[in-house]
C-alpha cells in the first residue's frame, strides 16, 4: 500500500548485507546504523530482530558457515581420490588473503566468545565440529583406501585443524612473511611427510 509501512527484508538478506559490508569495508565500519541505512531499516529494529552486535555476527557466522558447509559437501562428495579432497578442503579452509572476511568475522566472534552465554558457545561448536566430523570421514575414507596411512582419524583431524588455525590467522591478519601460497605449501609438504601412504 501506498504511503504503508515498509516491510522488513528478510533476515538472510540481512545477514549477507553484513557479509557484504565486512568484505568491502571492514569489520570495524559493520555497526547498526551502518547495517541499518544498507537494508532499510532502523538500528531499534535489527536489535529487535538480534538483541545485540555479538548475536548479529554470530547469526552472520553461521550464515556465512552454513553457505560454506554446502561447498565443502560438493568438494567432499565428488569423484576424485582422497587426497585431492583433501587438497579442496584444506583450499577452502585457508583465508583468501589479508582481511578476508569470513575470517574477519570469525576472529571477531572467537574475540568475543570470551564473555558469551554457553548457548553462543555451543553455536560455535556446532560450526567447529561441522568441519571436524568432514575431515575425520575423510580420513577415514582415505586410510580405508590405503591412500592414507593408518592414522587415527580423530586425533590426526584435530592436529591438522589445529596446523591450519593457526596458519590461517597468520594470512587473515595479514603477518608479515606469510601468505596464501606459502601456507599451502608447508600444509601440503605436512601432510606428504606424515598422512601420504608409502609406495
């Protein structure tokens, strides 16, 4: 109706509208009014929709998570050895490059986690174990196959994770000496040294 009140988007376009203002912008320019003024609406109203920045970025996260988890099951699912899988989820895993804003973001929620309700925390854990439960079938997937050696899936799973954090942050942030390239590189020559079968 004419002269009406304006209808809210829906809350996925807010969610990618706050994805598409942290990869232009950054995160620090990512605050209500700002997110307000893109979509239409008034920052009173998308706390009414969040309750607070921290629920804003954490509902971005799992967004953004969820849009993720539907790549890395295409990757994980199509017809090619172990290894090359592996190779698509390590690619997926690592940051674009300096400032890339699903890690922007998920630096940011990790940040603030310090101080979340657990129901935040078991949102966050859910996101993490997604990723998990992915490699250690793969794992176990690979070794079955004798590509892989006969490691334990989970324990070998939650070291490489770990390799890849930390690696990760370094490219987000932009560390001096590291970059995209480089980090696949010493993942590549890791996983040929200590999971590749002999022969």
């Amino acid at each position: 109706m004419a002269g009406g009140r304006r209808q809210a988007p829906p809350r996925e376009d807010v969610l990618a509208a706050a994805m598409e203002m942290i990869a232009e912008r950054g995160l620090e320019k990512l605050t209500m009014a700002a997110l307000g003024r893109e979509v239409g609406m008034s920052s009173g109203h998308l706390l009414y929709y969040f309750g607070s920045k921290d629920e804003l970025l954490l509902r971005t996260l799992e967004w953004s998570e969820g849009r993720l988890g539907i790549e890395r099951g295409r990757l994980l699912t199509r017809t090619a050895s172990a290894r090359e899988r592996l190779d698509a989820y390590v690619d997926l895993y690592v940051p674009d490059g300096h400032r890339d804003p699903h890690w922007t973001l998920w630096l940011e929620v990790w940040n603030r986690s310090q101080n979340a309700d657990e129901d935040a925390r078991d949102r966050q854990a859910a996101i993490e174990g997604a990723w998990h439960r992915d490699l250690v079938a793969l794992l176990a997937e690979g070794i079955s196959r004798g590509e892989f050696r006969r490691v334990d899936p989970d324990r070998f799973a939650a070291r490489l994770r770990a390799l890849l954090d930390g690696f990760a942050i370094h490219v987000a942030i932009g560390l001096r000496g590291t970059d995209r390239t480089q980090i696949l590189r010493h993942v590549g020559e890791f996983l040929a040294d200590s999971l590749l079968a002999d022969g």
